[in-house]
C-alpha cells in the first residue's frame, strides 16, 4: 500500500515520484495539489478539488475512499458529472506532450485529470513542499476523527429518539382509541338500560291506553244496552196504547204515529249499539296488536337468555350432586355463583364496558412506557450531541492556532477546516450546526 503521509515522494526521477503520487489515495493527492498551487491557484480550486474526490469516491464501488484511480469507463462517469469537454484522450494526449506519462496508461488517477485541466507543471507539483507541521496536523486529523465519530454516535442516538418519539406517538394514540372505545361502551350500557326502561314505560302506557279504551267501550256497550231497553219498554207501551185506541179511531191514529217515531228511535239504538261493539272490537284487536309488536322481540330475547341460564343452572345442579366430593363442592360454588348474577342484558353491556376498561388501562401503561423510553433516547441523544460540540469546537480551535504559525502546509489546513464545515451540517442549527 502507498504511503499517504509523507512529505517526500519516493522515486529517483520526477516520472517516478509522480508515479508514486497517482499511487496514493485520491484525497491525499488532493491535498499535496493543493499544498503544491495554493497560492497560485489552489486556494481558488479547493472547493472543486474536495467535489471531484468525493465523486470519485462515490463512483469507485470497489476501493471506496481508498481508491487511488478510475477506470476509463468510470472516469468519463466523472468528468459527465462536472460538464467536462475534455475527454480522457484529450487528457492523456496533453499529458504525453509534457512528458508526464508513457504509451501505455490504463488507469485514471485524479492527478493525471487536475495536471491537463489547470495546465499544471508536474515538475513542480512532485516536488512541492509540504509544510513543516506535520505532526500538529496529524493531531488535527485525529481530534477531527474523534469529533466525527462523536456525530456519528450523536445521529445515532437523535435517530433512535426520533424511533421513539415516533413509537410514544403512536402508543398514545391507541390509548386513546381505547379510551374511546371504552367510553362508547358505557355509554352503549347506559343506553341499553334507557332503552330497556323507555320499551317498559311504553308497555306500561299501551297497557294503561287499551284498558282506558275497554272501560269507554264498555260503557258503550252498557249505554246501548240501556237505549235498547228503553226502546222496548216503548215498543211495548205502544202495543199497549194500540189497544186501546181500538175505541177510538182519532186517539188510535195519533198514538200509532207515537209507535212510529218509537220504533225509529230503536232501530237507530240498535245500530249505535252495533256500531259501539264493533269499535270495541277494533280497540281490542289494536290493543292485542300492539301488545304483541310490543312483546315479541324482547320475549324472544327472554326466552333464550332463560333458556340459556337455565341449561346452566340445570348442568351445575347435576355436576353438583354427581361425581367426586371435590367436584361437587366445586359445582356447589359455580351453581351458587351462577344464581347470584344478574342474567339480564345489561348484565352483558356492563361486562364489556368493564372489559374495554382494563383494555384501555392496559394499551395507557404502555403508552406511559413509550414516553418514558421516548425521553430517555431524547436526553441520551442531547448527551452524545454536547459531547460532539465539545469536540468540534476543540478541533476548530486547534486549527485556528495552526494557522497561525508558520509553515503550515495551506492546502491541508483547508482541508481539516472544510471537514468541520462538513460535520456542522449534521449539527443542531440552533448549536452551532449549519443548513446542509
């Protein structure tokens, strides 16, 4: 493996030592191009140096951030990217032109692409100084590590609070639907009850309004009865009248007319008496439909929830005086239990709002327990965030002292102080952090 570090390159010709550059990796030939042209161009070029790294580093599948070259193929990839014109051709012909490389090249190092795009001299890039101060910028590179990995861990705990923000929620959220579900129980209960006792109240009032009919009907009747005695009391007085006008022709003609009226006035209470008992009969015929419309459902309902507690109640009672002591005694308790519930259906609604109760009881403890783990990630996550503040602000202090002192190979230094940059786009903004 090349070395990446030193600030001397191996070879006993220009040709070699740049052989040995191309052979390094591609941010490390980055940052001696930068140290070797900062002044003149490099500092200007930086931001384009650090883009082409990490896109060769993306588009190299195999080395990753070790990769020291591309493949044909993969460096018109690269050139594409940035809206190159210059082709790898183009490139190797400029290069053979200057010496810089022989007939037979393959491979596409990034140097070969920055010495034909900035016409830079190779001789002089082979031989670039590269500071003086590279032990402080070893420091530098590992407090930036250090700072890195902090963030890494940082992310890492915001996103599992995040998870856990997101599983609370959602724990929450069913607590509450189970409240709810709870709540349309009971009041499902409480409805069940009012509509029991309002289909009583309406039996009893059915009851009460038939009954008041069969009194008026029955006064009616009795009244048309009446009529009709009278009108045969009349009838017969004027038989009696039609005798004795017999005597006398004047006073028989008149009493006849009497007759007469009388016979229509019975005839006319003896069709309202006809008319009475049929309205009777209709009273009692509605009364005795309306008392069957009324019934049948909730007889129905009745007789199987009877038929059901009673096929317990039978099957307990055998279980009770057969077999074993024990089981006996135990059938005893079930039978006793069994005759002391209330097998009405409000009974029913009762038990299932009681149900969604514990249901709901249930799905808020574990929605408690979501918060709690939620907060608990939370403050994990701010802990491991402080932590790599701490450390970020360390490595641009540093940085800002290395600067300072002489010798310190430029194009490095930027280098260190773009990766801060870097790491603060995964920063709070409201910490310092910057928008990405």
């Amino acid at each position: 493996m090349a070395d990446n570090t030193g600030n001397v390159l191996p070879g006993a010709t220009d040709f070699e030592k740049l052989e040995s550059l191309c052979a390094r990796t591609y941010k490390a030939q980055a940052l001696w191009f930068l140290n070797a042209f900062w002044d003149s161009f490099g500092e200007a070029e930086a931001e384009n140096l650090w883009n082409y790294v990490h896109k060769a580093v993306e588009i190299d599948m195999d080395s990753r951030e070790a990769g020291t070259h591309l493949n044909e193929m993969e460096a018109h990839r690269l050139l594409e990217s940035f809206d190159e014109t210059m082709t790898v051709r183009e490139m190797r012909t400029y290069l053979r032109q200057h010496g810089a490389i022989g007939e037979r090249v393959k491979n596409v190092p990034l140097t070969h692409w920055w010495i034909a795009k900035y016409k830079a001299d190779w001789t002089v890039l082979v031989n670039a100084p590269q500071g003086d101060n590279s032990e402080a910028i070893e420091k530098a590179q590992a407090m930036l590590e250090s700072a890195q990995a902090a963030l890494n861990e940082a992310t890492a705990r915001a996103n599992e609070a995040a998870n856990a923000l997101r599983e609370s929620i959602a724990a929450e959220e069913s607590a509450k639907a189970r409240e709810a579900e709870a709540k349309q129980a009971e009041a499902q209960a409480i409805s069940a009850e009012e509509a029991a006792r309002q289909r009583e109240a309406e039996a009893k009032a059915a009851e009460a309004d038939a009954r008041q009919r069969e009194a008026e009907a029955k006064q009616a009747e009795a009244q048309a009865v009446s009529r009709e005695e009278s009108a045969k009391a009349a009838e017969a007085a004027a038989h009696a009248t039609a005798d004795a006008a017999k005597t006398a022709e004047a006073e028989a003609h008149a009493r006849k007319e009497v007759l007469a009226e009388k016979e229509q006035e019975a005839e006319s209470a003896k069709a309202e008496l006809e008319a009475a008992l049929a309205e009777l009969k209709a009273q009692e015929e509605a009364y005795n439909a309306k008392t069957k419309e009324l019934d049948a459902a909730a007889l129905a309902e009745l007789k199987a929830q009877e038929d059901a507690y009673n096929a317990k109640t039978a099957e307990l009672t055998k279980k009770s005086e057969e077999g074993g002591v024990v089981s006996r005694n135990r059938a005893k308790n079930e039978l006793a239990q069994h005759l002391a519930e209330d097998p009405l259906p409000l009974r029913r609604a009762k038990i299932t709002m009681e149900a969604a109760v514990k249901k709901a009881d249930r799905t808020r403890a574990a929605a408690t327990a979501a918060r709690e783990a939620s907060e608990a990630a939370a403050a994990a996550a701010e802990a491991a965030t402080q932590e790599a503040l701490m450390k970020v602000a360390e490595a641009e202090a540093y940085l800002e002292e290395m600067k300072k002192k002489p010798g310190s190979a430029e194009g490095q230094m930027w280098w260190l102080e773009r990766r801060v940059i870097e790491a603060k786009k995964y920063m709070p903004t409201s910490k310092g952090g910057i928008a990405k």
